[in-house]
C-alpha cells in the first residue's frame, strides 16, 4: 500500500504543479468541491444503510 500512496503523492505534486503553472487554477477548487460532494454522498449513504 505504501508504495501506491507514494505514487499518488508523487502525482499529486506533479498535478498542482501543472495547475500552478497554467490558467487552470480554479481547476483545484474545482476538485476539492467535487470530492466534499463524493464524500457528502458517501456519508449520506451509509446513514441511510444504518437506519
């Protein structure tokens, strides 16, 4: 599993660098919304599984 972490790590880097150095600087803020939403619906979902 560690070696995968570090590959994403790796990626990550690589990616907010590319985002830092073009316009697509929103593109972050983008992405962040869109993973709370994934994990809002994650959540939801799980409550409705435990009532």
């Amino acid at each position: 599993m560690r070696p995968l972490c570090s590959l994403l790590d790796l990626y990550d880097v690589m990616l907010l660098r590319f985002i830092e150095g073009s316009h697509l600087r929103h593109l972050r803020a983008t992405v962040n919304d869109v993973s709370g939403e994934v994990l809002r619906v994650i959540r939801e979902n799980k409550g409705l599984e435990s009532e």
